[in-house]
C-alpha cells in the first residue's frame, strides 16, 4: 500500500515527536562510512565489468563554428564523432537535450569526440594527436562587451527607487564583481556503460537519477525504462552533477558501437571545461534609509551570462525580495549571451553570490549611517513577506543574529583600524545566511522482514552529505529499530524515483517519503495487533498498545512493505519558506603584504528539526569553507580572446586548503516549521555558504578599512587598498 502526503496544509504536531526509538537527531556515525575509509564502497571509475574498453574525450580547440573533419587516431580502435555527443553538454535538472544543429561548437573546450582503445593510455595518446579541422566564427566571450537580454519574468519594481535615494539620510550605491566559481567536487565525472540487448546500464556520478535517466534516454535515442543508472556512491557534486555530461552519452554511444563495455573518465581539467561552471556576476546594490536606519529603498541589479539558448541563468537576487523589509525596490535581472562553458547551478546558486554580496552592502551602510552592523539588520527584518504580504513559514533571522553576537562577543568588536597585533591588523565581520526552502516530489520503499530487520529504498543519492545515516535512523524511529537493523538501499533507479540530492530538498524529500512508507507499514502493525496506529509504540523492536507488549519479530508472520510518497503542495505557494541564519568572521591583515588570515568563524543557523547533528554540523563546515574560499581564493578566469578557462586544474584554482581554515563554530537554533511535512525539516546543505564569504570580507573592513568589491580579496588588492 502507498501512503501519499501532498503538503497543503501545515502540519503543527508532527507525528515524530511521539516516537519512541530516541535515535532521530543523534550524531550517528555513517552507516557507509567503513566502507569508504576501507576502500570498499566503488566509485564509477572503479567499475571493471569483463572486456572494458577506455574513452578519452576530444575538446574543441575553437570558440564557436563547426568541425569539418576528424583524422586518424593510430592505436585506437575507433574514433567516435556524434551529433549526439557534440549536442548534448551537462543539463542541470532538465529532461531534453539542446536544439541547435549537429556539429556546432558553442564553447572551446566542448567534447566533439571520443577516442576509445583497450587500454588507457593507448586512448589518451590517440586523443592527444589527433587531428581536428574546424570552420571558425568569431562570437562574443565577454559578458561586459555585449548588449544582454532583461527576461521581463525576471524584473520587479515597487513604489520609486531613484526617490527614496534622493529623499533618503544615509543611502550607498556601489558595484561589485564575482568571478565564475566551479565545484570542483573530489570525484571527477565518469561513467563506465555497457548494453544487454537494447537496455543500457550505466554507472556514474549522479545527483538526481530520475531526470538523468530520462536525459540519458533522450540524448541516446531510447525510452527511460530502457536505461538503468547506478550511483551507489559519488564523491561529491555540489550542484555539477545535476545532470548527465559528456561522459555518460560518450560511454553510451561507443558501448553500443562497439559491444562491450566502455569507461570515460573526465580529466581534472575536463571537469572545469565541461561541468557547468557558476556564472560570473556584475552586481549593483543601491541602499537607502532613514536617519533611524530603517531602509526606504532597496535595488539589486545583477548581470549573468550563459551560451545562447540555455535557459537558466544564476538568480543572484532570489533572496533580495524578502530578507530586509523596505517600501521602495527594484530588482533587475540582466542576461549576457557568450560562448563561455555552459553555466549552471553550483552550490547555493543565487543566495552565494547575491546574499554574499548584499551582506557586504549592508555592512557599509551600516558605516555610513554610524549604526551597529548587527543593529542596522535586526531594524529592518519584516514580519511579512515585503510586496506579497505572505506571511514566513518560519522565521529565525533575529534570534540567529542575537544568538551569534553573544556567542561571537561582538561586544569586544572595535571601530574600524583600532586594533593591533603586532603588523596584524584584527577585525570582526557579521553577516546574515538566508537560503529559499523547497520540498520536491519524492517516493520511497521500505520492507520489514519477518525477522525485524527493514530495509530502504529509493533512487535517492548520497553525494556525502549522509543520506545513507538519515534515512536510516528516519526508518529506525518511526519502527522502532536500532539504526543497525535497518539497510538502505540507495543509487539505482530500477527503486523508486526521489528528489535527488540538490537545492538543500534531498534530506526532507526524500526523509519524508520513508518517513510515509515506514508509517503505512505502522499502520500494518497496528491491524495485526488490534489497536489504532495513534496508541501504537515501537520501541527497540518491541510492539507495545496499552498492556500489551509483544516482540515485533514474534507478531510477524511475513514481510511487510509499505510506499510512501510526497508531493509538494498549497504551502510552497501560500508561506514564504526560507531557512536563517547568521555568520560571524574574525580575521588578521597583514599591513605589508597584504596577507588574510582567518582567526575563526562562527555559524549559527536555523533549518528546522535537525534529523542528525553529526552530518548537519559536517554541511555546515563544509558551506563555511566554501565562502572562505569564495572571499579570499577562488576565481575561476576566462581568456578574453576565445573565452576558454585558463585556472582548469587545482593548481591555478585555489581552493581552501587545511592551512587555510581556522576551527569553525556551528550552533543549531531550535525549529520546528510546521510547513514543511511531516519531519518539520528543511535544507541546510546549501545555507552554510550563503553569507559566509561576506563575514570574512566585512571583517577585512573592519581590520584595516580596505573595501573589496572585486572578489576574490586576494593580497594584492588589500594591498592597493592600504595605499590608497
């Protein structure tokens, strides 16, 4: 039997709070993890199916036009050029593939081939001599030298900005820069295919495989039951795994040619090319408020770019409508259309950049107007969402604010430049974290053997953020089992189809249809022991009604199973879901060479009911880390003759380091947002970054008076900024 939820109303009192196992929220260590630390849990490149051959993909050398002819590749056994390969680049979410002519290069650096051979090394040697021709045409690279499209579904303006900036006491208006980001996750894409007959059975790197699977069908040319798609574990995606890329249909068309096995595994420099990259940003903020420093005005102006025709572009102002209240606004969302690789969702697209970026606004306001940081955010917090007057679903910013200053001593925090370690300048920086919450149609399959043990599953992936743990001990609480007798079962798509892993939906997503499934098999329980599922408890594997207590593997006769699904409903529309938080920097300047070193950082942060502190805590470390970087070291550039990446491997691309990240603090405000389903849960994966980087680069200010608004704040630009 299936148990379907369709989350129209709000749920106030959630059945888990009177659950009796204790487990859910704990720190449980991964149920996975052995098996990685070990060297047991195979990645794709890892697979060795019987008579595997390797593919090693050919790039265009051309910014745009058209390949005319492919030459030889001595010691391959055979060059692959397909229209289907050229054409279809990563998707994101999407379920088609793009719609421009075969044999069109959009990009330098795109896969237009692949070389295969039996053993590796003879397919990578092949692919680099070989000969391409190409009919070239020249294309614009840079967004910042063309007119760009303004899609009128993405303005939005109330009452009169340019007024409120005239009438106003204090008012800022400045343009910052952010450079193109990747994800750079630690497992490279790869895909290993082979065919049985006409179903094609692949195993790779994948966030989502129920929309991969219908795009892999797509590009290939056959129907999605046709199409098996295995990713038991994957090292990482952060948004560049969305979707399927070059390699998985490269693997596909040459194992179909060919019969029998093919492996294609992207380079490092590869994956920068061909995993969609976070757009660059222009960004105007335009600031104005009283003398009270209440906000009368608020602008946002973002320019973006992607390839022509690609439809998403990075929404840099998703947050701006309703983290700070204001009765005069204006958003402006531009487009640049360029022959850059495609751009995509990274990590927390639109609120990483945006928020990062109106956070550092917000601080120099805050200057300007001779008002506590902390102060100018909590007086402009609205009760209502600003321009629809819907009202939060929850809302956490004040206390993640308040809460963090006293944990952060902000109180110690000096005027800007008074404080002195030696050559070191300190300074202390504050941001807020605000991050839009979603819930995503989700199934799930749970089994309870006759011998008490159940097991989990659904095609939902664990791209390390502990899905494995958290559906577990979702099962576990709801059967009342130790988190060891339950095995979940994730990464194929022959289970049923779940959220996938991206946009901080897959834990509540997916935990919510286990959630459903385990309480239809309660239900089930119930009727063999005769009571109403409500005076049910489950507790260590013990079935208790009143006095009656008996031993759920004696009750059982036989397995029972039960379907849960998810779908979203009423409240993604009649609330405003959001989740909240607070970050909190404290860094040294080098008044020589310019050198920032982070002190430490502190992350106060409200997601709703934590389903596990240990995994919960990892993602905020993680997102943490990542606004570090994006402050201080990452910048992903561009050749402005051709427009091909130039920083394509780890070495040229500066990621954080250990040296890099001082001990971080993360604090969990208590949530229970009855909007949400059932668990009261919501995303947190994707909050941990967003306002991070501005905690680090208000607290530069504050150190040493150097305002950066050209990201990354690398030393030579503190340096420009000391002289100055």
């Amino acid at each position: 039997m299936t148990r379907h939820l369709k989350v129209d109303a709000p749920i106030p009192d959630s059945p888990l709070d009177h659950m009796a196992q204790g487990v859910l929220g704990k720190p449980v260590s991964r149920l996975e993890g052995p098996l990685k630390v070990t060297g047991r849990a195979t990645y794709a490149a890892e697979a060795r199916p019987e008579g595997l051959l390797y593919g090693v993909l050919v790039q265009a050398a051309i910014p745009a036009g058209k390949v005319l002819s492919i030459g030889d590749a001595p010691g391959a056994m055979v060059v692959i050029h397909d229209p289907r390969l050229i054409r279809y680049a990563a998707q994101g979410m999407a379920t088609e593939g793009p719609t421009a002519g075969p044999d069109e290069v959009e990009y330098m650096g795109q896969a237009i081939a692949v070389v295969v051979a039996e053993a590796l090394e003879a397919a990578q040697a092949a692919a680099q001599a070989l000969q391409v021709t190409y009919e070239a045409k020249d294309v614009p690279v840079d967004p910042e030298a063309v007119e760009p499209e303004r899609p009128e579904d993405k303005q939005s303006a109330t009452g009169d900005l340019d007024r409120a900036m005239q009438d106003a006491s204090h008012t800022l208006d400045q343009i910052w820069h952010t450079p193109s980001h990747t994800a750079a996750a630690m497992e490279p894409h790869a895909a290993t295919a082979e065919w049985s007959g006409d179903t094609l059975t692949v195993r790779a790197g994948y966030q989502m495989l129920a929309t991969s699977r219908e795009q892999l069908a797509d590009a290939v040319g056959i129907k999605p039951d046709q199409v098996r798609l295995l990713a038991p574990y994957v090292g990482g995606g952060f948004g560049s795994k969305l979707g399927i890329n070059a390699d998985s249909v490269a693997a596909a068309i040459a194992a179909q040619q060919l019969g029998r096995p093919v492996q294609v595994v992207m380079t490092r420099q590869q994956v920068f090319d061909l995993a969609h990259r976070r757009s660059e940003t222009r960004q105007r903020i335009r600031l104005a408020c009283d003398t009270q420093g209440k906000l009368t005005g608020i602008g946002h102006e973002a320019l973006v770019s992607n390839l022509p025709g690609v439809s998403f572009s990075e929404p840099v102002t998703q947050a701006t409508p309703f983290t700070y209240q204001a009765a005069h606004r204006q958003i402006v969302h531009a487009i640049a259309r360029v022959h850059r690789s495609c751009a995509g969702s990274v990590r927390a697209p639109g609120e990483a950049v945006g928020a990062t970026v109106f956070e550092c606004a917000m601080d120099e306001l805050a200057e300007t107007a001779g008002i506590d940081p902390v102060e100018l955010r909590l007086r402009n917090i609205p009760d209502t969402e600003p321009c629809t007057g819907r009202p939060f679903s929850s809302h956490k910013l004040a206390e993640a604010l308040r809460e963090g200053a006293a944990r952060f001593n902000w109180s110690d925090r000096r005027p800007t430049g008074q404080r002195r370690e030696g050559d070191w300048y300190i300074g202390m920086g504050v941001a807020s974290a605000v991050r839009v919450n979603s819930l995503i149609e989700s199934r799930a399959r749970v089994t309870l053997q006759a011998d008490g043990r159940a097991i989990v599953e659904t095609d939902m992936t664990d791209i390390g953020t502990g899905s494995y743990t958290i559906l577990g001990q979702i099962a576990a609480e709801t059967l009342g089992l130790a988190v060891d007798r339950v095995e979940v079962r994730l990464g194929d798509s022959d289970f049923p189809p779940a959220s996938g892993s991206g946009g901080s939906f897959g834990a509540a997503s997916s935990g919510t249809s286990v959630y459903l499934a385990c309480a239809e098999i309660r239900s089930q329980i119930a009727a063999l022991i005769g009571c109403d599922e409500a005076d049910l408890t489950l507790q260590n594997g013990q079935v208790r009604t009143g006095n009656v207590s008996r031993p759920l593997d004696a009750l059982l006769t036989g397995e029972l199973t039960g379907d849960g699904h998810l779908e979203p409903g009423k409240t993604e529309d009649t609330v405003r879901q959001a989740t909240w938080g607070s970050h909190w920097a404290e860094i040294a300047v080098n008044r020589w060479t310019g050198e920032v070193r982070v002190r430490r950082m502190l992350g106060v942060f409200a997601c709703g009911r934590v389903l596990n502190e240990k995994t919960a805590r990892s993602q905020c470390l993680g997102g943490m880390t990542f606004g570090l970087g994006m402050a201080l070291t990452e910048a992903m550039a561009h050749d402005p003759r051709d427009g091909h990446i130039v920083t394509r491997d780890l070495a040229e691309y500066h990621i954080p380091c250990h040296a890099d990240v001082p001990p971080l603090e993360v604090h969990f405000l208590t949530e229970s947002d009855t909007y949400v389903g059932p668990l009261h849960a919501k995303g947190l994966g994707e909050l941990g970054i967003c306002g991070a980087g501005a905690a680090i680069l208000n607290a530069i200010h504050n150190a040493c008076g150097v305002r950066v608004r050209e990201l990354p704040a690398t030393p030579d630009k503190i340096i420009a900024g000391l002289q100055s």
